[in-house]
C-alpha cells in the first residue's frame, strides 16, 4: 500500500470507554427529551425568524433616512443645532440597536442543538432518531 493511501485511512473506530450505568441508561431518554423539544421549538424559531427579518429591514431603511436628513440638514441656510443633536443621538441609539441585533444568532439556537445532540450521539456511540 502507498503511503498516500495510508494517509488517507481513517482510524478505526473504537467503542468509547464505558460509563456509569445510570447515565449509560438514561441518556437516550435525554436525547429524546431534547428531540422532542426541538420539534416544537424549531417551527417557532422559523415563524419568529420573519417578524424579526422584517424589523430588521425597517431600521436599516429609518437609519438611512435619519442618515438623509442629517445630510441635508448640512447644507440649510439655517441649522438648528438642537435637532441636529437630537437626530444623531437618534441615530446612533438604532445604529447601536442594529449592530446588537443579529438575526442569525437570535435563531441559530436550534442549529446549535442540532449539532450539540449529534455530538452526543457521536461521543457516545448513540443513534436516537432526531
């Protein structure tokens, strides 16, 4: 055999070493229990997800219309500095509200237990339907 195709062979699989019987016992009955969580959390993060896409897109679009007015507020005859002040502590209230709002990780919880279940399973040589 080539050394490429020795590098190549994945290490054989080994059982993992034995744990105590409890866990042992209940532990498909926990990735169950998460499962089952699951089915019903997941549809809810889905339909979450488009209420909270959709306030996303109307901050974006006030933050470019503050950023508008701002700009135009630059070039009157006559500046009020008093609401200027104001539109850029508006302005930079959204913009801090929109840099902390990460759609994708308000939902991606699912994901994460997704693979933290698969891990489970992996580890411990466990296959319950998910």
């Amino acid at each position: 055999m080539s050394k490429t195709a020795q590098k190549a062979a994945p290490p054989p699989l080994t059982p993992p070493p034995s744990i105590n019987a409890k866990f042992k016992s209940r532990l498909p009955q926990i990735i169950e229990e998460i499962c089952k969580g699951l089915a019903v959390i997941e549809p809810a993060v889905q339909d979450v997800a488009i209420p909270l896409r959709e306030f996303q897109d109307y901050l974006t679009f006030e933050i470019s219309k503050v950023k508008l007015e701002l700009e135009r507020a630059a070039w009157d005859s006559k500046v009020d500095p008093n609401k200027v002040a104001a539109d850029k502590a508006w302005l930079a209230k959204m913009e801090q509200l929109q840099k902390d709002f990460d759609v994708v990780s308000m939902t991606s919880s699912v994901t994460f237990i997704r693979t933290a279940v698969a891990r489970m399973q992996d580890t411990f040589d466990m296959r319950v339907a998910c």
